[in-house]
C-alpha cells in the first residue's frame, strides 16, 4: 500500500477549514513550461512591464502537455482518492481556464466572495446544490510563486459548512449562483486564509468554499488554474454503510449530522 498523502489531522482540517494545500503537488519544471505557453497566448512581453496593462487576462482552456501533466501526478491521484474516495471522482485531461493577474492600481471587477456554481438549472442559470452536482472540488493550481502581495485567493475558513446550510432548503434544484452570493454575508466574520505559495502548489478545496479574487499589488504576474474535479458518481449524504468521502462528512457536518448512520 502506498504512502498517504495526507494524515488523519490533515483530512481533518480539511473537514474543519474546507481546505488543504498540497506542496509540491507537481513539479515546477511543469509550471516554467506552462507560462511559456501562457505568456505566448496574453499578448505582453514578460520582460516588459509596460506592456502589462490589463490587470487580469482570462485564458481559455489548456490541455498541452505540461498542463496535462501537471494535473495527473500520481501525488494528486492519491489526494483525490483520500478526499473524494477511490473510483469517485474523473481524470482530468485539461486545467480550465487561466485568470492572469497583473500588477496594476486598477480594480480588476471581479473581486466579489462568491461560491462556484456547477451545473446548469432549468433555468440555464448557472447553479449549486447541497449535494454538490457537477463538482467534486475546487482546485487553486500555482503555476507562479504566489507571496501575499501577488493576488493571492482569498478563503473564508470553514464557509462551506455555512454554505451547506443555505443550500440545504432549496433541494436538488439549489440556488443560482447570483442568489447563493447574495446569502454570503453570513460567512462574513470568518477567518481569511490567503491561497499562497510556489509554483507547483495546489490547494484542494471543498466545492461550497467561499472565496474571492483580489487585485495584484506586487511587481509580479501571478498564474493559476482554477479547475473543478468532476465526480464519478454523485455525492451521498446518507450511506448505509457509513462510507463518507471527507467532502460529503463537512457538508453532513455543516447540517448538523452524524458522520456515521444508525444502524
């Protein structure tokens, strides 16, 4: 059996917090060759800062070798199985899309706390449920050295129990994304963790964690993906057996359940 990635205490405070940062979840080499290719795609110079004038270029979806890689080391498998549980959760082949954030004054519009929404309602709103439809985490990939001047993401601790509770009443159907940002003001007074780190860390999140952007007050671009793992199979919120994933045991906690069924 293999070595685990990460201990009892570390799952633990991934059921607490809502999530867990991995260092040296892929090599840096696989980030220097990936900001080759993005740096290519934005249009600047590197060498030059006066061409960096935008303060986020958004880039669409890379599935090039390094950013492959990068996704599927067997370091991250291992974590997906412990977090998600063996055989319920997809590989991915791609890392989504790139929000490169410049230094700049400016506010880049897109700084608001917010929870990721997964699936499309009936509507064709973007959504979220208490069972996490589409969406078996949320990934923060560090493609630079993020320090906390470089725009870090911002984590309100423990929101995803409070997020599970507002999901809660509104059953399979859920809450839009809009109308789930407006309820966040009760995640207001946690703590904030800021997502940094070297390149080559990713920080494993649960899929109802509130977090936001923020603007790039230092002297470097910062590059991160932030793609979500898919499901195998959809989250159960009661098992017979017990079995919780670590994601769905925060969403029975933030509900006030067991983690373990009567029998």
């Amino acid at each position: 059996m293999s070595e685990r990635v990460f201990d009892d205490a570390a799952i633990r405070r991934f059921v607490d917090d809502g999530f867990v940062r991995l260092d040296d979840a892929f090599p840096r080499a696989l980030a220097d060759e990936a900001r080759e290719l993005l740096w290519a795609d934005t249009g600047c110079n590197a060498g030059d800062s006066s061409t960096w004038t935008r303060p986020v270029i958004r880039l669409g979806d890379y599935a090039q070798t390094p950013f492959r890689q990068a996704v599927n080391t067997p370091r991250l498998h291992d974590a997906f199985d412990e977090l998600v549980g063996a055989g319920r959760w997809l590989p991915r082949e791609s890392l989504g899309t790139f929000p490169i954030r410049f230094p700049s004054p400016d506010d880049p519009g897109d700084a608001g706390w917010h929870v990721d929404a997964s699936f499309s309602g009936a509507g064709g709103a973007w959504c979220v449920n208490v069972n996490s439809r589409g969406r078996a985490l949320l990934m923060l990939f560090l493609f630079s050295d993020v320090a906390e001047d470089d725009a870090p993401t911002r984590i309100r601790v423990g929101s995803h129990r409070d997020v599970a509770r507002l999901l809660a009443p509104a059953g399979d159907a859920g809450l839009e994304f809009m109308e789930l940002a407006r309820l966040l003001d009760v995640t207001a007074g946690l703590p904030i963790a800021l997502a940094t780190g070297a390149a080559g860390t990713v920080y494993l999140c649960h899929p109802f964690l509130v977090h936001a952007a923020q603007p790039n007050r230092g002297t470097r671009p910062r590059f991160i993906a932030q793609p979500p793992l898919y499901g195998a199979e959809p989250f159960r919120l009661h098992r017979d057996d017990g079995d919780y994933s670590a994601v769905e045991a925060a969403i029975r906690m933030g509900l006030g359940l067991p983690l373990r069924e009567p029998r």
